[in-house]
C-alpha cells in the first residue's frame, strides 16, 4: 500500500490549501499505483506468501474470520435453497466472494460504517445485522428491513454506485464533526462504470475524507465480462486519476483481505484520505436465480475458479498451523447450521404485510393527498372484507 | 417474478388492416424481438445497444438472437453506464446510424436524465432540424411482475412533459411489433415504453405477415394514433400500456351488470390523439382515466384536464382517475394494494354520478 | 440579462402575522441570504455547498458571505458534479446534518436525477422513516431573465410527480424568506425552487423583524399552505412562482376593464393546498391555471384535472390554462412570445363563458 | 507521448477479444501516464526546447497558425466589445488560451469532427464556421446558428461533459462504416468531475474509437480554483484508469500543441484508439462578461501568466527566424481587424426573429398539439398587429 499522505483539500482542515492536480505534492505518481500483481499472502494451495508491505493478520484473527467464511457460505446455500422453494423472490449470491463479504464486515469498528450492495448480504449479516431483517427486501414485504443506525449499515443499494457517493457524505458529516469514523463502501466491476463512482471518488480525494472504496472484481457484470467493462491495466489503475492511492487484492485470500483493506482503514482513520482497493474473485453462480449464465459463459470458465475457492485455502493453511481442529471445525458448521437454520424458519413463517403503511414514511407527516389516499384503501380494504358491493353514488354534489 | 396477463378481450378491431392469414400465437416480448430484427435486416443503419443485449439477449430476452444474426457490431453490450449509453447514441445518431438503446428497466433510465432532457429532446431545435435524432429508447417499464425496487416505476409523465420526445406504450403484441417499427422508422427521438407485465401476454399473430404488412406501407401510423380497443356507450375509459388489459377486463365486468364501457387505448402519449379520446367521451359523457402511475402530476392528470378543457358541456360527471398512489412503488407483496384494479375502476364508473 | 418585475399588487395579505415594526426595502435574492445566514446560525448542522457558493457567493449571489462568516467548513464549493453534490448530500443528511445545496441551473440538476428520484424521494419510505433525509435542493429556476438554452428551464414537474419531495416556490420576499427557512427546518427532502427572474423583485420588509418572528415561532406554516395573494369574486387565477406577479397583474388589468378576480398563490406544490384552491374556485366558479412549465403532463394539469374532480357542479366553464407552450425554452429574443402574459391570462379569462 | 497500442475491445473489429482490466496486455502500465512536466517546444521567452518525441512543427505551418492566433484574439476583443455595447447578451471568452483554440481546429481534417463548448467559440470560427451564425447562440436569436453537418462541427455544449458522449458516438459511427474519421472533442478543468467525462473516456477506450478528448485546464470552473476540482497529480493522469494514454502539454505553446494534438490524432486514425491531452493554460478574463472575478482571485493571479502569452512566444520565435516580417505581421492584423469589421457589421444590423418558428422544430411534423399552439399564437399576434381587442367568447360550446 501507498504510504502517501497526499493531504487533498487541507483547506477543509484548516491548512494551507495543499494538494491540487497542478501542485503535484510531494509523493511520486507511481506510489499511487497498485502493485503490479494482485496481494496474496495465503495462495490456493494454503501456502503463506511474505509481503513486506502486509503482515499476516494473526492466528485468532484468522480463525474467528474463518468461522465467519463458513457461516457467509452456508448463508449463500440457504438464500439459494429458499428461492428455490419460493419463499424469496430472487437472492444475488455471493458465493465465492464470501472472503470479500467478510473481510468488509471484520476490518471496520462499531463507530464505522458499511455501504454495500445488492450481493452484498453476506457482509450485512457478518456485521451484525438481523438475517431475517436482511432478507426482508428479497422475501418482498418492504424495500428495507433493518434499521441502517442500529449497526450502521446502509441500506443494500441497487442503482449501481449510487450508494458510493452517500458513503462520502457519511465519512464528511463525521470527519466535519471530528469523529473518527471510516466508511467502507462496496460496488462491482461493472459499478465502476457509472458516472457516480467517478464523482464518489473524486469528492472522497478533494474532500480527504476517510472512506475505503472497496471493487468485489467478479469478472462479470450480469452478463458482461470485464473486458466490455473496462480496458484499464486494473480497475485500482483508476484510483491515480483522483490523486488516492490504489491496491489490488486477491479476493479470495482471506487474509489478504484483512491485511489491504485494514491498512487502509487504518491509512483513513489516520486522516491519511481515501483508498480504492480492488479485489480479484469470480461470481461462481448466475447473476441471480432468474439469470442464466450458461448464455455468456462456458461450465469451464467457471471450473478454472473452483481450485481458488476461499475457504479451502483458509482451511489448508490454518489445519496445517494446528489452528483449526477437526472439533472445532464441526462448531463452526454447527454454528453456521445454526443460523441457515434460524433464517430458513423465519423466511418458512408467513408474515402479514400491513397496507396501510404504505402510506406512512412517504413523508414525516402525512399530506392531505395520501390521508385521502390512505382513506380510500381502508374503505376499500374495509368493503373488501365485509363483503358488501360498491357503494353507489349518484349525487350530483360534489365531493368533499 | 412470472406473470400472466388478461389477453385483451374480443372487443379489439383489427387494427392493421392486413388481409388475414394463417395465425400462429406470439408473445408480447416475441413481437418485440421480431421487430427489431426485422428492422435491422431491412436498414443496415439500425444499431441495437445497452447492457447485457448482446450474448444475453437482455435481462427480458428482447434482443435475443440479435448479435448471432447481425454481429457484435450491430448489437452489442456497453459498459454500465446509462447516461454513456444514451450520449453514445446520440453521436451516432448525428453520424448516420439509427441506435436503439435499451435502458434495463425504467428507474436506470434515471442517470441518463440529462442526456435525455437536454440533448435527445432539444439537439433538433438547437439545430433547426439540421440535426435529427432518429433514435428509440426502449425502457422496460411499470410494474405488476412483484419485481423488487427500482424494478417497477413508471416514468411516462417524466418523458411526456418533456417537449421533442415521442412517447409510446404498446398494450397489444401487434401494436408491439407495428409501434416499434415504426418508432425506429420515426426521424424524431422516441421513448418506448414497453410494459414488463405484458411481456408473456399472447395473441394469435404471425409475426412474418405482420413484417408483410409493415413493409407493404399497409399498417396504418399508429404514431398519434389512439385506438377504441372495446367499443360502448354509456362511458369510456381511457387508458394506455400495462393498464389497457386491466380496463379491458373492468369493461367486461361492467358489461355483465348492464353497463357498456367503451376503452381507449392511447398507445401514443405524445403526440396525443385527442379527436379520438374526445369523440368518445362526448359520445359517452362520463370518462375515467386509468393509469399506473402515481396520479400526481401525471400523463393522468394530463388527459383529465384536456379532456374536461375540451368536452366540458358534454361531461355528465367530472372526469375520474384511477392511479397509483402517490408513493414509491411498493415491495412485492403489497404492489398489489397500489395497482388500479378492475374493482377500483368499477368503482370510479360507478361514483361518476349515474341517475337512472 | 437585467430584469425587473411586478412587485405584488396591494392586494397581498400580510401573511405572517407579525407585528407591523420598521421597515426597510429587501430584495428575494437577499431574503434567501438572510434566510441561508439565519438558519446555519441557528443550528450548527445546516451547511450549505454546491458549485460556485463559497467565496464568489453564487452566481446570483444567494449564499454571498455565508463561506465569510460560518468558515468553509459550513459553506464550501465542490467539484463539479450534480449527482456528486446530491449524493453527497444524501449522506451527510444521513449522519446528522441538514445540508442545503445549490443546483447552478434548472436544466444543471439534471445530472443528480437518480440520486433525487431514486434516494432523496425513497430512503425515508425505503427505511421506514429510520433514516430521515433533512435536505434542501435550491434550484434557481424557470426564465424571463433573457438566459441562454439550459438556464430557463421550468422543472418542477418532474419533481412534483415524485412522491416524497415536498416541492416548494415562493413568490413574494416574505415569503421566500420564511418558506426557505421552513424548508430547512423541515424533516423531508425539499426541493426549492427560486424563481429567477423575482430575485431582483424587492418587497418593505425587515429581515431581522421575519428572523424574530419566525424564530418566535410566530410564521404560520406555509408548507402545504397556498394564499390568496388578492382577493376576487368572478373568477380565480391559480399560480404559483414566476407567475404570481403576472398573474396579480392580469387581475389588475382585469379589475379596470370591472372583473373583480382572486389570484391564489400556491407557493407549496406539494403538499397541495387543495381547501385554499377549491374554496376559491367554489366561490367564483371560474378557474385559470397560470404556470411558465410546457403544459403538457404538468403541475397545471394536476391543478386542472383536481379542480375540476372536486368542483365539478360549481364550474361554469371549463377550468383553462395558461402556460408556456410544449416546446423547448426559446432563447432570450423570442422568450417574450412563450411566457404567459397579462394579456394571455386575460384572453383566458375572456373564454370562461361570460354569459352577461 | 506514449507509444502504446492497446487495442480495446477488439471483438468489435473482428479480432481476438482483446485488452480488458484483468488482462494487462503488453503496454507497461506507465506507458499511460503523462510526462512529469507538460510538453514545451517554445518556451515564453520564445526559445525552442526539443523534445525527442514530438518534432517541432515546420515553419509554414507554424505561420499559418500564427495569423489564426491573431485573428482568435482579435475575435475574442471584438466580441467583448459588443456585450458591453449590448449587442450580445453573453461572451465567455478565451482570451490566453488561444493557442488552444486554434490547435484544436486546424489539427483535424476535413473529414472529421469537432466538438466544441460555449467557450470555444474562436476554435469554431478557425474550423471554417461563419463568425456570425456562431454567434447566434449568443446573441440570442436561436440556440444554434450553425448547420453542424456543414464543416462537422458540433453545437458548441453549455451541459458540461455531455458532448464527450457524443463524440464518442460520433466516432463510433465512423469507424463502424469504416471512414478515417477523427473526432476532438473539448472540455475543461471543471468538467473533468462530471460523471459524463468519465463514461465518455471509458466507452471511447473500450470501444476503442478515434477521439482526441482535449481538456483545457484553464484553472477556473467560474470561481471554483483548481485543487478543489481534483488532488490527482494531473488530470491527464485519469487516462490510465481508462487504459488510454494521457498527455499533458503547455496549453500557450501553439507549437506544442499542434505536436501533441497532431500526433494523437494521427494516432486514432491509425487506429491507435483515443488520447487523452491536457493543455495547461490559464483563463485571464472572468468566466464571462456577468462574471465578477475578482471575488476569488487576484490581479497578481493573473499578472503571473501575462509573461506566457500564447502569442508574444510565438511572435518572437518567428520574428528570431525571420519567418514573421514586419509586412506580414501588418497583414495579419489587417486580415484579423477585417474578420473583426465583418463580426461587427453583423452584429449591429437587426435581425428579425420569426416566433412561428419555435414550433417547427420540435418535432419533424409538428404536432396536433404544436398546430394548435402555433396558431393561437398566430392569432394572437395577428390581433396585436391589428390593433384589435380580444375576442370574447360567451357560448357555452365546447371548443373543437
Ligand atoms: C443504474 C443501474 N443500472 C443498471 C442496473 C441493473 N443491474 C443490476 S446488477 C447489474 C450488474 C452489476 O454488475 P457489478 O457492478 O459487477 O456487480 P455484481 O452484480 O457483479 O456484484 C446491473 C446491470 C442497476 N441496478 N442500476
Ligand atoms: C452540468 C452543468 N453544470 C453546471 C453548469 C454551469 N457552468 C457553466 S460553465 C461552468 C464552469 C465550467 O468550468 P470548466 O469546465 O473548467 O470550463 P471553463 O469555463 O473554464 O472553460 C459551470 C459550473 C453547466 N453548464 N453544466
Ligand atoms: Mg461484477
Ligand atoms: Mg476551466
């Protein structure tokens, strides 16, 4: 990771108005490039990689995040199973991304926030939040489950890239503020694309404001592989442009994961502004269970990712430290069943959707409109259930 | 997140004026993909782009086929960016090329507002019409399919307040296959709006006499062209897109208690069909307006003030409008509270101040 | 690029209830800045940022000396970017502040239309009231100022068919004073839009006399609220913003040729003040609507289409409109044609079907 | 300028899928990245500096362009002149970044396209645009006064960036048809932030087509300064982050520019793909004519770049090598003063507008609604010609 402490706009600090894309500063360009192989510090086959730049996160802090890798994994299964049966209208997976989902989740504190996406339900539930208030969007009784304050996890976002540029106003209400919090905010390669990642990332540089911009690269977007997306040498090449410092990352190296992405919370909490960190992984299903990807991708393209897997690797390297025993590897499926479990029973109970609240957060208060509004489906709803006929009315009077 | 719809009743005309033949049942998405297949293999400047219209064939497959049969060149995905899209297509085109761009449904037109607004709309004027844009917005739009948020919204009235747009919402799979042609045939820009619901709807249609039709000269403008989809006499409904089947089937309700509802289905929002919206309301004196949209401010709005501005004395009731509601579109399990409902249309037929 | 304006006739109520004291001539450009000032000095969490805010003060000079006095931590400029400064925006409202942001121009809000429609009208709705979004989107707005293409657009359509905005235009000084004041206060997104050609328009007021009695809490609301700015008994012309003062100056002329005509502010178009208007209307049985925007699919069809479903039985004609035609925004040589004029609004008038 | 032949989304061509973010390709990533200083060939004292990349511009050429210089500025007085005569409603002017506007033209051939903004008024009328249908727009008669088809110049853009999109396409076209078509396509500092600038560089990058996107970092967007636009070490910077190459230039060094331009459009018409150039240069006058600059800078700003006027190097290089006589620089003026004349003569004879036109070209054929409209406006002015009153209308029919 760049050491460089381009300062950005100090003018918002204070200082002198430093920084500027004719001041140049005093770090070297090239210190904001990535490096020119992705980071890896545990490989597929679970071998350790030094890398002077990145320590390993230490042995409790791999195993804990190993619980979570197998939990986010069966999460994934029992998402898909439940579509399946019909009891969710669709789920995006994770699946093969789940070092990603964990490694955002883990690296930040309580005063942090987290931005995700739509795929990103994994990481919502590792960083706390009710599963059952999670899948509330998906299952269809609301567009937003949980409350975004109680564990500062945005809503999931849909409109790609979108949610980067909140990130931002969240990390400057706090920086503003003088509180220490650092946003970590999460898109697609294909995100990359849109006009708001670019002016996410630049206000996030001219503001200096400490927010991690986190790319899961999972090589497709839909159906549109990365080379109809971008055909820059890395999608962390981007970052030079707005003048913050850029990484890649092997996404599926768990402890890569912590390494990178911690640093640069640590780099944004420092004051050091932000970073854009991009991780290599592969979406190992259909975009989601309405797509099918058989249209744009071969069995094979998808079998090459197989061997790179997240969790085996992590298991190889923590068995063969003695880290991980066989009894403690059947808690953390125990653990994992145990909360497939709790999500298939909630998502298996009915709930009863309550219309009369469509009416109710459109605005603080309810407008005349939508009292009238709210009245007229009550009445109707009312009719509707006391099985009686339309009332007729043949005045000629006006309504009210 | 399957869907099927009230196939239009037999109340519809034919509206084609084609000699009929052998008839074979499309869909809705059917007559879609055809016709932009059959504009592509009948003018080499018809480009079709967006995302995932290539290999994919489009999240709803309406371009399925299309890159097999005309080359990456002629169809074609794009990196994700909308309002990239949109410029894209505007530079072509000025340069000679008639784009079709799909934007994958109705709330991810939204980045692409400003390319919309203030270029697709105005580029002719600026130029006094030195510069057309031929070019087709295809937005899958509306909801009823229990699609998740950002899946369903209808953005008609955003595009019909905007002068220089032609806006369109097929109801029927000919009007699909005939509108679309003629939409890429249009040397104005136009905004087709195609309803996700009806996607799977079917007709006895076959797509290849249509294409006969069509290229005969013999389908008649269905540009500013409303159509009395059910004749009737005691009121009319006026509707257009998702809402046509559901005013559809009111009338047929409404016919079994006694009362003859003629529909009209607008399929052109701009330029809008007024002599044929008026000649039936003056005939029948009572009007309701159906549409999904919040009612706020709407393509709704719009014809209840034209239509009283222009048929006052012949109105015996006030002009009615079944709408959204005025909220987000909701999740799924409860789109079905907000969405106009043949009850809710019997409703307002019935609160529009009979005296017999 | 100069521009004076009809200040309000003397029929304007005083709509704040405050005690009469000493006054002194303000212009509305300077109410929003005293109205900015005042708000960010009652509560450290209102910031104001946008392009061009900060040390030059706004290209019409609304937040001149704010960067001055609260520092550039409280009033700054920012990259370039609408969606940027929207979405930016979204967040700080999320995490405890009020931002308020300037959109250069109309047609320059374009950009920030998804974060508007897509987050500013649905995160409340979409969290279930759990996340707020307390900000205010100035935006000056619609012509008659001689502005080049993009500078004169009358946008408030898109945003009124948006359920979750509250939208928002003042006409007098007082009103722009209190009413960006209420905005800020308030709990939901607003979108505020400042007629253009008034910010030269001066009223007798004292902007510490509104600051007390607004602070005092002594400002009836004005949100939701529409005023009848002169009173009337044939017939009621419904306007709101830039064109309030033609409005008032059409009745004026009227009153000499001897009809005595009530104009109603609106001033909030969403909420609509749906009593004030049908009150009126139901008094004088005659309505014109008057709005700069295209008709088509606008807020004066809403106006219209609402009118005449509430007021059928009491309407003598057909409610009318006045508005800017469905074109784009001429440019300044031509502009005089497209504005609703004193004698448009009369020639309105004229066709309600006198029968003395 | 960089060497570089990355082939973007080669499937479009009918070759080998190539590029693409993961794949890297041959290029050494620093090939992108522009020079450390901006290109310089005549230094301000008017001294020639050789850069072994770019060859200075033969003599003729340099001549010739040199007489364009004269005339832009005189273009840019004449036209400052008459809104404060009251003759235009508006003028952003470009004064000091003449050699810019004159390099953007005379680079492009007749074949291809230009893409201009409000500010490059003086690039237009160089391409070969008559002077006073340029000024239409500011003048106020009609929004456009120029057929864009006529010497392939586009409207000049006031919705900053969104002209990039359409030079992309306008290019896409070409190369779709297989014509030799270059597109430059103008922008500035302050543009660069706005989502457009970003999905206009990538499309063009990963489709791969002919265009020179030209940034004119001219250090103001209206009052806003530079380091508050971006912290990116330079603009050109964000090219690699489309996997295109950038350049930087000294924007008041005509020569340079014509090398650098020249070069890159020789580039994509090769083939080469798109460029990004910045030219450094500096705006001397406010933003326009309504703008009162000295709320956010100083005269002394300003005072430090009069020394680096685009023309008096160039002046003195020439007059060095006895290119320039005395007789000739008098004809050039004369040339200038009459093109001035010309602007002036038309901009103070009256013109009539025709409001019977705002409705032609809304739409091909008009509208049911636009003949309805058009007529009551008809109507309307036919009675105000007339001198006659309103007509009343008391029946209580309804109007057809
Ligand atoms: C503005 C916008 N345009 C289009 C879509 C439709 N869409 C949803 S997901 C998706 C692909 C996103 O790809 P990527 O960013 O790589 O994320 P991934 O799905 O791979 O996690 C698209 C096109 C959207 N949600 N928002
Ligand atoms: C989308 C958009 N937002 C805002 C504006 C208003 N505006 C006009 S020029 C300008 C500054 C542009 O600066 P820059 O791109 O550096 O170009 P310069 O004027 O310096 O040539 C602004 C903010 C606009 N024209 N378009
Ligand atoms: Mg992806
Ligand atoms: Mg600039």
């Amino acid at each position: 990771m760049s050491t460089a402490t381009n300062e950005g706009r100090n003018g918002m600090l204070g200082g002198a108005p430093g920084g500027g894309a004719r001041d140049g500063g005093t770090t070297p360009d090239s210190a904001l490039l990535p490096s020119v192989e992705p980071v890896q510090l545990v490989d597929p086959d679970g071998h350790h990689h030094t890398d002077e730049r990145y320590p390993l996160p230490d042995g409790d802090r791999l195993l804990d995040a190993y619980g979570r890798l197998i939990a986010g994994r069966r999460i994934n299964d029992q998402a898909n199973a439940l579509v399946r049966q019909g009891r969710m209208a669709v789920y995006p997976s994770s699946h093969g991304q789940e070092a990603c989902q964990v490694a955002a989740a883990v690296v930040l504190g309580a005063e942090d926030w987290l931005f995700p996406t739509y795929r990103d339900t994994v990481a919502v539930i590792t960083r706390g939040v009710d599963p059952l208030q999670v899948l509330t969007l998906l299952r269809g009784d609301w567009h937003g489950g949980y409350d975004p304050h109680e564990h500062r996890v945005a809503t999931q976002a849909t409109p790609l890239a979108t949610q980067l540029l909140h990130a931002v106003g969240v990390a400057h209400a706090a920086k503003l503020r003088g509180e220490s919090t650092v946003v970590l905010a999460m898109c697609g390669d294909g995100a990359t694309s849109e006009g708001d990642f670019h002016e996410a990332l630049n206000f996030a540089a001219v503001f200096h404001v400490p927010v991690v911009f986190f790319v899961q690269n999972n090589e497709f977007a839909i159906s549109v592989p990365l080379r109809s997306q971008s055909v820059a040498p890395s999608l962390a090449h981007k970052a030079i442009g707005y003048g913050m410092p850029g990484e890649r990352v092997d996404g599926n190296d768990l402890a890569a994961l912590l390494a990178v992405l911690g640093s640069a919370v640590d780099r944004a909490r420092d004051g050091g502004g932000p970073t854009l960190v991009e991780a290599h992984t592969y979406r190992m299903q259909a975009h989601t269970n309405a797509d099918d990807a058989t249209r744009y991708r071969s069995a094979d393209d998808v079998e090459r990712w197989v061997p790179k897997d997240p969790i085996t690797r992590l298991r190889t390297y923590l068995r063969a430290l003695d880290l991980l025993t066989v009894e403690l590897e059947r808690a953390l499926a125990d653990e994992a069943d145990a909360i497939a479990a709790a999500i298939r029973k909630g998502l298996n109970t009915e709930v009863t959707v309550n219309p009369a609240e469509l009416f109710e957060y459109v605005y603080t208060e309810k407008t005349t409109q939508l009292r009238e509004q709210a009245e007229q489906l009550r009445e109707e709803l009312a009719r509707d259930a006391a099985g009686t006929g339309t009332p007729t009315s043949d005045t000629k009077a006006d309504r009210p | 997140m399957t869907q099927t719809t009230e196939a239009p009743t037999g109340g519809v005309a034919d509206r084609t004026g084609a000699v009929p033949g052998k008839r074979v049942t499309s869909t809705f998405a059917r007559a879609l993909n055809a016709a932009l297949a059959d504009s592509m293999a009948a003018d080499a400047s018809v480009l079709m782009f967006g995302e995932d219209v290539g290999p994919l064939g489009g999240v709803f497959r309406i371009t399925d086929g299309l890159t097999a049969r005309f080359g990456e060149e002629r169809c074609f995905d794009t990196p994700l960016a909308e309002a990239g899209i949109m410029g894209m297509a505007i530079g072509m085109a000025m340069n000679g090329m008639k784009p079709v761009v799909e934007m994958q449904f109705d709330a991810f037109a939204y980045p692409a507002f400003e390319q919309v607004v203030s270029h697709v709309a105005k580029m002719p004027n600026r130029t006094k019409g030195r510069v057309r844009l031929p070019l087709v917005i295809r937005i899958p739009y509306a909801g009823g399919i229990g699609g998740v948020e950002h899946h369903c919204d209808s953005s008609e009235a955003y595009y019909a307040h905007t002068p220089g747009l032609t806006v369109l919402a097929p109801a029927t799979v000919r009007d699909a296959y005939f509108m679309l042609r003629e939409a890429i045939a249009s040397p104005d820009p136009v905004v087709f709006l195609e309803p996700k619901k009806l996607y799977w709807s079917k007709e006895e249609v076959d797509l290849a006499e249509l294409r006969r039709t069509f290229e005969a000269g013999q389908a008649p403008r269905r540009i500013g062209k409303a159509v009395v989809a059910r004749p009737g006499t005691d009121a009319t409904l006026i509707s257009y897109g998702p809402s046509v089947p559901t005013a559809l089937a009111a009338a047929a309700a409404a016919a079994e208690e006694g009362r003859s509802i003629e529909v009209i289905d607008l399929r052109s929002i701009v330029p809008f069909d007024d002599e044929t919206v008026c000649a039936s309301v003056r005939r029948t004196g009572r009007a309701v307006v159906v549409a999904e949209a919040p009612g706020f401010v709407s393509v709704a709005s719009e014809i209840v003030a034209r239509v009283q501005e222009r048929c006052f004395h012949s109105l015996a009731a006030p002009v009615l409008r079944v709408t959204g509601f005025d909220i987000p579109y909701p999740s799924p399990k409860l789109e079905h509270f907000y969405l106009p409902s043949v009850d809710r249309i019997l409703d307002a037929v019935d609160d529009l101040q009979w005296e017999d």
